[in-house]
C-alpha cells in the first residue's frame, strides 16, 4: 500500500521513464518533417537559409567563398546544378528535398587524376580544376550536343582573351583551346544539358576562374 504522496510520486518517476525513449523515438521523425518542410530554394531566393546553402556548396567546391551573400543569383544556380550533375540528379537549379539529400552526404568531388590540370566529366556536365592533388573547383559547364566534345588527353595549346569563331561568326571570350577548333571559353547561354558544337561553355560567373587557372601546356582530359 501506497503512503499518502505516494501514488502521485510513482506516477511522476514513471512518466519521467516512460517520457525518454518516446521523445528519442520521435526526434527522427522531427527531423524528417523539419527538411520535408524547409522551402525550395531557387532563384531569387534571399536569407539565412540560402546563406548556410552557399557555405556547403563553397565548402565542396562548387561556390567560391565570395559567393556567399545570402541571395540566390545566377553563380548560385550554377553550382547547384554542378552538384546536381555530380549527384547525378536532375539538374534545374533547385534545391529541393533531394538536393538536400545528397548535399547532407556529399563530399568534394574526386578527379580523374592528381596531376595539376582540367577535367571535363561530360555525363555530369562539370569541369574539375584541380592543383595539388585536391579540386580546387568544381564548376558547371555545357559541352557539345550529340557527343560532339572530343574525349581523350590534350593539352592547351593556345589561350585568346578574345576568339572569333568563323564557321559559327560568335566571339568567345577566354577561350583555351585544347583540340583542334574546341576550347573551354565563356558564353552566356550555359544549360544544364550539352548545347555546342563541340567546346565547352563556361558560365560567365566561373569564366574568369577557369582562364586565370588554365596555362599553355595544362592537361585537359574529357571523358564520358
């Protein structure tokens, strides 16, 4: 028999036992609901939420750190769509539950090879600066339709601030050529799927990083 107090005793202990195991019970299930809640991030989008994006997307490479203000512009949705390409999911630019997925896992991509130079991984749609055995960035690209891009190892073998091309009459601008006609230059319309003739279409964001990279002599490798 229970003294007086008692029984309001053991029904505190017991719903103080009974309380840790359901709150650790539910605290995935919180979690889950809480990023199935967080709002799509895209462009336009500003604040706190798109300013912890960058920093990841920075952190791996895909951002540089200047990139980090809080607003969603255009270098933004470049690099999401780098990490879309490399996570191999449909690249739009938004980042919505299964972005954040695998940005939760994710890691700073790993080159081909750890000599100095670039590379072009055409299915992810993604060129790799990579110095010192580590990526330096990782940034979208758009290379040629139809498979037209060249694959195998070159070498840039010359660097024009500005290029004309004849048989297309379009400038180019930093253009690095690497095989023939084809380079990796800037233009305005870079995609997230391959849209040229045949040269890699650097995003006028990324552009300039890309040219103070490159030098005569670098290694380009392209493959699928």
């Amino acid at each position: 028999m229970l003294r007086p107090g008692g029984l309001a005793l053991a029904v505190a202990m017991f719903g103080l036992l009974a309380s840790t195991p359901v709150r650790a019970e539910l605290a995935p299930r919180a979690r889950v609901i809480a990023t199935q809640a967080a709002r799509a991030l895209q462009l336009g989008s500003r604040g706190r939420d798109v300013r912890a994006l960058q920093r990841e997307l920075a952190r791996l490479s895909y951002l540089p750190a200047t990139g980090v203000d809080g607003i969603f512009g255009t270098q933004t949705w470049h690099a999401v769509v780098a990490l879309q390409g490399w996570s191999h999911l449909q690249r739009n630019g938004v980042v919505g539950a299964q972005t954040r997925s695998a940005l939760a896992v994710a890691s700073r991509p790993r080159p081909w090879s750890a000599a100095n130079g670039i590379e072009i991984h055409i299915a992810e749609q993604v060129l790799l600066l990579v110095r010192n055995r580590r990526v330096q960035r990782a940034i979208h690209v758009s290379t040629g339709a139809d498979g037209a891009t060249p694959l195998g190892h070159f070498r840039i073998y010359r660097r024009d601030v500005m290029s004309w091309s004849v048989p297309f009459q379009v400038w180019m601008p930093l253009a690095q050529y690497f095989s023939g006609g084809y380079a990796m230059h800037e233009f305005a319309s870079v995609p997230t799927y391959p849209a040229s003739h045949g040269c890699v279409r650097i995003p006028q964001t990324e552009s300039r990083a890309v040219w103070r990279f490159g030098t005569v002599g670098m290694r380009v490798w392209t493959r699928r």
